[in-house]
C-alpha cells in the first residue's frame, strides 16, 4: 500500500552522496524533522528526469527552501556511483541531495515502486513528491506515466506548501 497523507516516513536506509563519498543514512534522520521534500524519479539521466523533473527542482531550490523546506532529497533506483555522476553532470551540489536506492527497496517501503522490465530498467521508483513535515506525509503526489512531470513538479509541491 504506498504511503498516504498522514502516514510517518517508513523506515529504510538509503545512500546519501556527500562531498565526502557516499553515506549510510537512516530515513529517519532525513525526514524525521523538519519539512522535507523526497523526490522519486525512475532512473539517473534518463530522459524525463535529466531534462524536465530534476532541473525544476534545481531552479526552485531557493524558493522551496524560502517557502519552510529545509532540505530537498531526489531519490532514483541507481547505485551510489551513479548518483555521484549525476549530481556532477547536473551542478546539484548545495541545491539538492542525491540519494541512491539501489534495489529500490525505500521505493518499496514506500509503496512506490514499479517495475519497468519490459523497458530494460527493471524494479524503479515512481516518479512522485512528498512533502515530510516532521516524519509525517503531509503531501503525496504521484505520477500515473511515468514519463509525465505534472503533479511532481516542484511548482507543484510549492503550492502544497
């Protein structure tokens, strides 16, 4: 069943990409406190994520941030080298946290995932937003096609604000 308004961060444990290398982190310390914003996309570089998702994220980081969000969090089914590239390739650094689920099991945890075999990328995680207000969901935002950026969007996620 994947997570709801109301609902508290399910437990996990994701890889955080620091300057210093990647970090074992439990999800309660990323989204136990404070208002947080967790961004799924379904794959580091790949088309709708490279070029639409991400980047709006990356050009309303400040707003987000001067609208109550302390941290921004973008989560793909990739490993930590990945993600580490990525975050190179986009500049992201400071703006936003990269953070690898590379079995895609927080996307589990989360109710959140899909599995995308047939186009050779097998178990990912959906392309969605939440909003964590001290470790609870208080905006859950998913996308039906994965290859869509409407209700995910980081304007959207500014207005749940």
């Amino acid at each position: 069943m994947a997570i709801s308004v109301g609902d508290a961060a399910p437990a996990g444990s994701l890889t955080l990409i620091t300057a210093d290398g990647p970090a074992a982190k439990d999800a309660s310390e990323l989204f136990g406190s404070g208002t947080v914003a967790l961004v799924g996309v379904p794959g580091a570089f790949t088309p709708t994520c490279n070029d639409n998702h991400v980047p709006g994220y990356l050009e309303n980081a400040e707003a987000l941030k001067a609208r109550g969000v302390d941290a921004i969090y973008i989560l793909s089914a990739n490993d930590h080298h990945v993600m580490r590239a990525w975050e190179k390739n986009l500049g992201s650094a400071g703006k936003v946290h990269m953070l690898a689920d590379w079995d895609a099991s927080y996307a589990k945890a989360l109710g959140l995932e899909i599995d995308i075999s047939a186009y050779g990328l097998g178990m990912r995680a959906k392309r969605f937003s939440i909003l964590f207000k001290d470790g609870k969901a208080a905006a859950v935002n998913v996308e039906d096609n994965p290859g869509q950026v409407s209700n995910t969007s980081a304007a959207a996620l500014m207005d749940a604000l």
